[in-house]
C-alpha cells in the first residue's frame, strides 16, 4: 500500500532539565505548538495519542490521555496515552499513521512527553530499569547503561572495535548538538574527552550515555488531501511506519536478534515507501548509548554488519557524508525524555526535509529521512520513513 | 525493582538455588524466568530445572552507577555466564578484582544477599564467585530433580 | 561414635586494618589485631554459611540434618537452619542453637546424639558477623567467618568427652536481639579465665587425661590477649597452629569452629588428641577430640590474609548495610 500521511505541523519544547516546569506544562507547549504551526484549532483535532513511558514513576501521575485532552482545549476528542518504554514516542506515531491510514480521522496530533528530573537521579535510574525486567534480570545488578554496555563489549569482540574508534559516535554527535538551541547538551568534545571521560558501565563512558531530560515533542498527521490542499505549506509525508517487537532480555538477546529488531521493520518500511537505503539523505537514529548508533546504521543498510561505526570516523555519516546521522546532535546530546524521544526524532526528520533546521545542522537539499527508534533492552523496533514530496 | 511480600509469598524464596527453565517439548534450556514460552519451539510447557552452578563468562561489564539496591558494591562485575549446562544467566561476579575477569572466566554460583525488600524481607539470589577448579571436560548433562522444598513437601 | 567427616570455612576477604580505625576514632594505643575479617554488603550469616557448609559437604555431601549455630542471623524470627538447608539442596531437619559464643560446641553434643542414635550425618555451621559501630569495632575486634563440620558414624575424628563450667557474669551480652553486644572490658579477661579454666578442669575430672596432654588446642579467642592468658593453661606451643585473632579479629560464634578448622588442618598423624573451648557469657565447654585418620588440609591458614579495604569503605559497609529501597 502506498502510504502518504500529511504532517501539518510540528512543535517541540527545548530539551533540558527544567524544573520550573511540569509534565502538563510541556506537554501544553509542545502541543500549542505543534497547532499553531499546523494552522489548527483544538476542535480540528480528532484524536490525541500521547506517548508517555513512566509518569506513574517520575511524577506519581497515571492518567496522562485525559490530562493532556484537558488541558489542550481537545476534550470531547479522543485521547490516549500509549507507552512501548522508550519507542513510546514512536509507537504515539504509529498509532496516529494507523488511525489516519484507517480512514476514521482526517487529522490526529501525535505527542511524547516525558518529565525526568522532578527525581533525585538514584531514584530515576530505578524507574528506568522498570523499562526492563527489573524483578528478574535486572534483580542481578544490571542498570539500562550496564545492561547495553554488555552488548557494546560483544560488539568489540566479534568485530574488533576498540574504545577509542567507538569515541567518534560521540564526538560526531556532540559537534551537532553544540549546534542545536534544542539540545540538552551543547558542548563539543575530542576523542580524548571521551577517553578520559568517567566509565560509567564498562566499556561505555560518560560521554558515551545520554543524560536525564525533560521534553515534549508534538506533530498533528493528516490525511494526504488535507495537506495537499494548502500546497505552501511544505509537502512533507509520512510514507513507512514499521514496528517489531524482540527479546525483553538482553541475556538471550544475540546481536543478531539486536540486527533483528531495527532490520526487519527497516526493510519492510523501504518496501513500503519505495525507495532503498541509498535514497536516504538524513537519518535519526536511536542512540541513548553511544553503541547503538552503529547498530541501526548497520540494521538501516547503510553499512555492512559490523562497520557501522566507521561513519563518525571517516566522515560518511557527518552532514555531507552519503547520509548524515543524528544531525540534532542525537539522544547523546538531546537527552532521552522516554516518551518523547521518537517523536522527537520525527520533529527533527521534518524539519530537514521543510529546510528549517538550524543552517549548522541543515543538510542540504533533504528529500527523504528515516527514524529508527528502539525500545527496552532490545524489545521494541520502531521504523518510519520521511518524503517532502512536491505536487 | 519493588517486590512486595506478598509477591515474594507466591514466587517463592527465590534463587537460594541455581535453576533454568527446561521445555519439555525440544529440551532446550532457557534462563529462570522464561516460565510461560519457549523460544524456540513456541512450546508453553517449561518447568524448572536445578543447576550444578559451574559456568564460564561470555561476557562482562563492571557497574561504577548502581541501583538503589547497590549502592555500596560499586564497582563490580556483571557477567553473562554460559552454565555448564548451555544456558547462559546474568549475573554479578563477586569477590574478585575487576581487573580480573575476562571473557572464558571459569566461575561458580554461591549464595549471596541481593537486596532488602522495603517491607524487611531480605532476597538472596545466586552471585557467582570465579572457579580456580579445572573446568569440567564434557559437556554436564542436565540432571532434572525436584526441588528439596518439593520432596520435603511430598513427604508430608 | 560420632566423628568429624569433613569440614569447610568460610573468611570473607575484605580486611579492615585496625590502625585505620584507630587513626579515624582518635584512640590512643595500639592496634591490638593486625586486620579485622569484614564481610561485604552482599553477605550476611547466612551467606558466609552457605559458603562453609559448601566446603564441609563436597560435591556429594549430603546430611539429614542442619543445625545453625550464630549470634547474627539475618532474621529474628526465622531459623537460619532452614533457609541453609534449602540454599544446599538439603532436604534436612533444620534446627538452630544459640545462646552463647560457645553454641558450636554445644552443637556437637546434638549432632552426635543424633549421628549416635542413628540419625543419619549431621550438618553443624556456626557463622557470625558481629558488629560493633565507631571505636567499639577497635575494641571489640569485630568480624565475620563462618565454620562448617559434617558429623558421621566415621571420619578423620572422633568426638569424645565433653565438659562445661558455667557462671552468671556480665562480661559480653546483648539485650534482646539488638545489633551490637555490650561488654565490660573489666570483667573480660577475669571471666573468660574462669570459664575457661572451669571447663578445662571439669574435662580433665572426667576424662583423667591432664590438659596438658593435648599438644594441639582449638580456642575461641575473641581478643589477643584472652588468647596470651589461655596460652598459660595449656601446653606449650599448643596454640600455634590454632591462633588467628590478631589476623582476622573476634568471629563470635565462629570463633571456636576457626580454630577448630586449623587444628585439624595441622594434624600430623592418626591418634593425635585435639581439644576445642569455648568460654564468654558466662559459659565454658571444653571438648576433646582424637583424630582417626589424617584429615585432608582445607588450607585455612592460608585464607586468613585478605585484601584491605579503607576506613570510608568499612564505615559504609557497617552503618548502612543495605540502605532501605524506594
């Protein structure tokens, strides 16, 4: 099926730790902003599907669908809170594609949100480990950086990768977020700054792990006609939506399941919007630890199993290289708002195909992007592809 | 990471010994908490099976942040251990330099604290200490006997 | 009659060096132990017992029947025995005696009654983490170990006659089960001389071998110098082989099993006679024992170096054992 899904607008909410802030009050900002940019009143919404991980945890708050409903002006429209542990923001995405895709609404928004820091960071890296199974294998000392560092170590094994080659991801992806207003973390760094950053789960280093943030990312989703109908706005289409789901656990998590997760979806999504990896001109791609990067560089096809990390070295991954990665500076300098993250990532996406990214970041002439987003230790896959499709 | 006692009721003092799950349809081996599905012939019929605790790391990393239950341990090791048996477990690796472990490591299970529940209740699980023994030269075969809770209770 | 089959210990390898303690608390005189035995964060009682009764069982061992000896189990109210048992795949009847440092020896009175009676091989453990907090752990010498003995109808050594003396004193007590004992340091040294000396005179009465005989004795020495005063009531050089307070410190209830472990590591030759005591809270037992065939060494002497740890290490590990979680 050829799968066009209008994005009328998007809004999004800086990425750091704000303590002046609450959950509603981002998820208000980002959702004003993404109806105002799209030209629309809170009643053109028809359903409202809000991505959010642990508000339970973070904010000793459940009902996030009905909050947000309310205080966007969208009651009596439909609401939901949806939650796939840090593929939320996708799977809001998802859901929004799918609804519209169904014919029963004409425009959706899409949102994540996630308000980390209201907690002392102890407290948080614990709620995060509910994301993975935190009675049973995490019971055994493993914490989200430690439990990836295990893969990152696998990696080194099989593929020969030193610490020092892996430094690049970070560096790449810092030299980004110092230019991203958006971004948590807004400073370049060296080779050796990572290096002699603290290991924080062996291999992995300071550097080398996302920090703790606060944000909200919106996007209202239309049906094709809608947005081809006020043809100055810019013509930017969701054309894949991909999901899996893999293993909960990373002990019986091979790297080949790991390939797996983001792999599978990824090529059904080309399939799905007719195109091939090398038509990609501008990727996000999940990588709260450093390690992950080359792993869905690698799954997206855009290198071979096992040389995905070269890209941050060689400059095949920077803004001009064959496709430029995480120009937002990444989850590595974005931060990881749980829920917000992979909508995040869709805001990004399209703002390099409309050509509004910050000049810095702005790859040129952007035509088509992808957003790879993971979920868990390894359980959730979530692929969407971007086109600006002129008339 | 919250269990409450009454969950710890129903699961049982959990780990005082080491154990996999087995599916008794295609006997293949999966880790303790794989109760309801096997991976590799979708069979749902699984059922405990006791370990001799011998193993070897296939894969490690050393903790510097811990969680909450933690705190204080830092830093140490996590290691995937491959059991003799051919599953492999997550766990932590203790009474050793962190300098000194390495992948191929030959480690055994031993009975340690893992944390202190909120309500009192104290969980001890299997951490495993390395093995200076010859590692053992086939295969182990996995034995299946019920747990010693087990034939006490039948005896009653 | 009933004889030590195999045995296993336990010393956890974190050490405290007891000058580090002293520099801390501002106190004056010397270190009198080198380094104190502190188990880490993850173990407690019942772990270090696991570990030495591991040892004492083998990969074949088996018992039907665990008593737990320790003045510090993990819970107030649930036998340590028990939880043992199962941790060791034993489907044993669980019991757990206490009262006193010396219970290890009273233990053997049981476990021989019952491997005598025919109840199969008895499993007897005595593990202990005493805790004293601030200077008191200087004084105190306080430690964790744990000792392990699987009594049989045979093995390397028999059990013989046994001999108590007991005395109402307040020298070493606790209220209740709170978490660090109270002591009289006056008292101490005067106390577990009489007990000790009661005891010894008590077995000597009803075995007619003079203590003097037993070239190789096995005391609980929960301080250096209870060990210089005791090293005058028996025979000379009895002690060597058998002193380990000034390297590891005060393991409680362990304490008598340690020493016990390196007596029979150090046997010589079939028909040696060892002798175990114990003495504090008022209570003295002595027992004799005679070695039947050599036992295999466990090495412990060789476990009673560590690794040090520093003072900001072991104050973590002894004021905030487990932090309560969220």
């Amino acid at each position: 099926m050829q799968m066009r899904v209008g994005v009328l607008g998007i809004g999004k909410t800086p990425h750091k730790i704000q303590h002046e802030k609450g959950l509603r009050d981002l998820i208000v900002e980002a959702g004003r902003g993404a109806m105002d940019d799209a030209g629309v009143e809170p009643e053109d919404v028809q359903a409202l599907y809000i991505g959010n991980a642990a508000s339970t945890g973070f904010n000793y708050e459940n009902s996030v669908g009905l909050m947000s409903s309310h205080h966007l002006g969208l009651v009596p429209a439909a609401a939901v809170r949806v939650e796939a542990a840090c593929g939320t923001g996708a799977w809001a995405l998802h859901l929004g594609c799918a609804a519209i895709l169904s014919g029963l609404y004409d425009t959706v928004m899409v949102m994540g949100a996630e308000k980390m820091n209201d907690l002392a960071t102890v407290e948080g890296t614990s709620i995060i480990a509910q994301a993975a199974d935190a009675k049973e294998e995490y019971f055994s000392g493993l914490t989200f950086p430690s439990g990836v560092a295990l893969s990152a170590r696998k990696y080194m094994e099989v593929y020969g990768l030193t610490e020092e080659d892996l430094a690049h991801v970070s560096v790449k992806n810092h030299h980004y977020g110092a230019r991203n207003p958006y971004a948590h973390l807004r400073f370049e760094c060296t080779v050796d700054d990572v290096m002699n950053s603290a290991v924080v789960a062996d291999p992995l280093k300071l550097y080398e792990v996302c920090p703790m943030t606060d944000a909200s990312s919106a996007l209202v989703l239309c049906r094709e006609e809608i947005l081809r109908d006020q043809p100055d706005k810019p013509q930017v289409f969701v054309t894949a939506t991909q999901m899996a789901t893999g293993t909960w656990y990373a002990v019986s998590d091979t790297m080949q399941d790991a390939y797996d997760l983001l792999n599978k979806p990824a090529t059904r999504a080309y399939e799905m919007a007719g195109i091939t990896p090398d038509d990609i001109d501008v990727a996000e791609i999940y990588n709260s630890f450093a390690i992950q990067e080359p792993f869905g560089i690698e799954a997206l096809g855009f290198a071979e199993q096992g040389e995905g990390w070269k890209g941050a070295k060689d400059g095949s991954t920077w803004i001009d290289g064959k496709v430029a990665v995480n120009m937002s500076g990444g989850l590595l300098c974005k931060g990881h708002p749980l829920g917000a993250t992979g909508a995040t990532q869709a805001v990004d996406i399209v703002e390099q195909l409309r050509g509004t990214a910050p000049e810095e970041i702005q790859r040129a002439d952007a035509r088509n992007g992808i957003s790879a987003c993971r979920g868990g230790p390894g359980a959730v896959g979530a692929l969407h592809i971007y086109q600006r499709l002129e008339g | 990471m919250t269990v409450s006692a009454i969950e710890f009721s129903r699961i049982g003092p959990p780990k005082l010994r080491p154990y996999a799950m087995r599916c008794e349809d295609c006997g293949t081996l999966h880790a303790w908490w794989e109760k309801f599905h096997c991976y590799d012939c979708n069979s749902t019929k699984l059922s405990e099976l006791e370990l001799e605790g011998g193993g070897e790391l296939t894969n490690y990393t050393v903790v510097y942040y811990p969680p909450r239950d933690f705190l204080g341990q830092e830093p140490y090791v996590v290691g995937h251990i491959k059991m003799d048996e051919g599953v492999v477990m997550p766990a932590p690796v203790v009474d050793v330099a962190v300098d000194d472990v390495e992948i191929g490591t030959r480690v055994k299970s031993t009975l340690r604290r893992m944390k202190l529940g909120h309500e009192g209740d104290i969980y001890y699980s299997q951490k495993f200490i390395v093995d200076d023994a010859p590692s053992p030269e086939k295969p182990v075969a996995a034995k299946k006997k019920p747990s010693a809770r087990k034939k006490a209770r039948k005896k009653k | 009659m009933a004889s030590i089959l195999r045995y296993g210990a336990y010393l956890p390898r974190p050490r405290i060096p007891v000058k580090e303690i002293h520099s801390f608390y501002g106190k004056p005189g010397r270190p009198r132990a080198r380094t104190l035995a502190t188990p880490a964060l993850d173990e407690d009682s019942l772990t270090m017992a696991y570990e030495a009764a591991a040892e004492a069982l083998g990969p074949k061992g088996s018992a039907t029947t665990v008593i737990a000896v320790t003045q510090s189990p993990p819970f107030g109210m649930r036998k340590m025995s028990s939880t043992l048992a199962e941790a060791l795949g034993l489907a044993a009847t669980p019991y757990d005696v206490g009262g006193h440092p010396g219970a290890l020896l009273d233990a053997f009175n049981l476990g021989a009654a019952i491997v005598d009676g025919g109840g199969g091989d008895v499993l007897v453990v005595a593990s202990d983490y005493v805790v004293s907090h601030d200077e008191r752990a200087a004084d105190m010498l306080s430690a964790g170990a744990a000792a392990a003995f699987l009594l049989s109808t045979e093995g390397c050594c028999e059990l013989g006659a046994s001999a108590r003396a007991s005395d109402e004193v307040y020298d070493v007590w606790r209220l209740g089960l709170e978490p660090e004992p109270r002591y009289r340091l006056e008292v101490l040294s005067a106390a577990y001389g009489a007990a000790a000396k009661g005891a010894l005179t008590a077995l000597e009465a009803t075995t007619g071998t003079p203590t003097s005989t037993y070239k190789a004795v096995c005391p609980s020495q929960p301080h250096p110098s209870v060990l210089r005063a005791l090293g005058r009531m028996v025979s000379k050089g009895a002690l060597d082989a058998t002193s380990f307070v000034g390297e590891i410190g005060n393991v409680g209830s362990a304490s008598v099993g340690i020493a016990l472990a390196l007596g029979l590591d150090s046997v010589a030759r079939k028909g040696q006679k060892l002798l175990a005591l114990s003495y504090g809270s008022g209570e003295g037992i002595a027992q004799a024992l005679e070695v039947t065939n050599k036992p295999r060494a466990i090495g412990v002497a060789d476990r009673l170096a560590g690794t040090e740890i520093s003072m900001g290490t072991f104050y973590r590990w002894t004021r905030g054992r487990q932090v309560e979680p969220h």
